[in-house]
C-alpha cells in the first residue's frame, strides 16, 4: 500500500498520542486530555515517542499489500494481512519473547490503520483564488 506523507505522520501521531495516553496517570483518570498530555511533552520527548513507535509501525505499514481505495474511504485490510506483513519484518526473537512482539505490533498497526485519515480523491480538490 502506498501511503501519503500525510497519512503516515497522522497515523504515527495518533497511535503515539494513544500510547502517551495509556501511560499517563492522569489521563487515565481522566484529569487531563489525552492532547493535554501530548501539548505537555518537550519536543524531544515527542520525538523520542514518534521515533521508537515509527521504527515498529513504519516497515509493516509499507509491507501491506496493495488495495484500491476508494474516495472518502480507508484502507481495509485482513488479521492474516496485517500479521504476515509484521511477521516479515519482526527480526530473529524466537519463544514467548517472539509472540508477544507480534501481538503488540499487530495491535499497533490495526490502530494505525484505524487512525488514518480518509483517502481524497485527487481530482476533488478545491485550491483557494488567494493561492
């Protein structure tokens, strides 16, 4: 599947914000907002969080197989897609070590995929008279 620049970083910010959100207290507890707590990291933290989390979701979401997608729409894909396309790039972990890789990764990617946008149709789009 190719996606956009734009798809991915919208996919990689939220699955991150959702994993900031799981480890934070007061989130969970509802005190603050999830875009509180992600508005509350440095830069750098930020970008430690979007790294870690880009070099496990990034290789799987490229090793998707191709879809046509249509206007308005989100890609669709299987479990058995999504888990070979993580099992390609998983590495040399063996034992309880290796599924609990795949389940995490899986579950990363299924939510990336979620939390991408709609696809545009290209021929749709509107340029403002200003630009």
């Amino acid at each position: 599947m190719r996606f956009t620049e734009h798809e991915l970083t919208v996919a990689l910010t939220e699955v991150a914000k959702n994993v900031l959100a799981t480890q934070d207290k007061a989130v969970r507890k509802g005190t603050r907002t999830i875009d509180e707590a992600w508005e509350g990291l440095s830069r750098f933290a930020r970008f430690q969080m979007l790294d870690g989390l880009g070099t496990q979701l990034l290789p799987a979401l490229v090793a998707l197989p191709d879809v046509e997608v249509a206007a308005g729409e989100r890609p669709a894909y299987t479990d058995d897609e999504i888990r070979a396309a993580v099992e390609e790039r998983l590495g040399e972990e063996r034992g309880v070590r290796r599924k609990a890789l795949l389940t995490a990764r899986v579950a990363l990617v299924k939510l990336a995929l979620e939390c991408l946008p709609p696809r545009q149709d290209p021929d749709g789009l509107i340029v403002p008279d200003h630009l």
